[in-house]
C-alpha cells in the first residue's frame, strides 16, 4: 500500500475562504493538480462560486481565480496509506497541521469541508475554530452519486465568502 502525501496548501494573506479535502486521489497525485480528475466536480462547482468558467483555464490560472476571490485549497491529512482513491480505503492517515494554516491567514472567515471525510476529521483537528464558520459540503467526487446541480445548490452558500469576479 503506497504513502500518498496532500498537495502544499493554495493560500495567501487575502484567504477568506479555505476549502479543505481529505487527500488527493490517485489521478490528481498523478497530474500533480488538485481535483485532476476529469469526473471531479469541484471545478465546476468552486467556478459556479466565484463566478468564473474555471474548466476553461490552465491549471495555473485556475489557482490564481481561486487566490483573487479570497479562496484557499488544503486537504485534511498530510499522508496516509490508501490503496486506489476512495476514502474508505485510507488508513494510518496523519492529519495535516490545519491549526498552523488558519493561524497564518488573517481574514479567514469560513472553512468549507468538500465531503464527509474532510468534515469529520477537519472539524475534529480545528475543535471550535476560533469563531469561524464550519461549512460541511457535498463531496464534489464522481464517487458521491448527488447531481452535480443539487450538490451546487448546497455550495452556493459559499458566495457570501467570497469576492466578486
């Protein structure tokens, strides 16, 4: 069983809203890229957030949308083993040090949850979050069977964290 290991976080002084993961999948590990599944839909629906076709950009550019509407990206666990890409399969997992990161971004309002297992162990590690929002979400993988337009409707509520486009 390989040690799969998170992506560093995408964030900055401007952070308003941090959107954390449980560990990236074998085909985002493998393209290097948050949500590099082609069948994830976080793309689409972090685009419906802010307002901008995010599908349509290089990867790169992408992150940066993300930086310029007050958005972050982290997973919940720094490494753990897990054979394929569900998280059902994860084991020995090793949170990430989510304390540290939200200490570090000064106008962090909100932390959206993409999923049950970012929620569990990310509302564990943060505890009561000094006073920020704790958003639990539809996970945005192909794996979690809502319709991409019901699981949009539910991370709607993420726009009163964000900058317009």
């Amino acid at each position: 069983m390989s040690l799969k290991r998170a992506f560093d976080p995408v964030v900055d002084a401007n952070t308003r809203l941090l959107i954390l993961g449980s560990l990236p999948g074998d085909a985002s590990l493998k393209a290097g890229q948050y949500y590099g599944h082609p069948q994830n839909g976080f793309w689409r629906l972090v685009g419906g957030v802010i307002g901008l076709d995010l599908v349509a950009l290089p990867y790169p550019d992408r992150l940066e949308a993300l930086k310029e509407a007050g958005v972050g990206l982290w997973d919940v666990i720094a490494r753990a083993h897990r054979p394929g890409s569900l998280d059902a399969a994860i084991r020995d997992a090793e949170a990430a040090d989510l304390n540290l990161l939200v200490g570090r971004l000064p106008q962090l309002r909100a932390v959206a949850f993409n999923g049950g297992t970012a929620a569990r162990i990310g509302r564990r590690t943060l505890g009561s979050a000094r006073g920020l929002s704790l958003i639990d979400l539809p996970s945005s993988s192909p794996a979690h069977t809502r319709s991409l337009e019901s699981k949009a409707e539910a991370w709607d509520r993420l726009k009163s964290f964000v900058a317009g486009p």
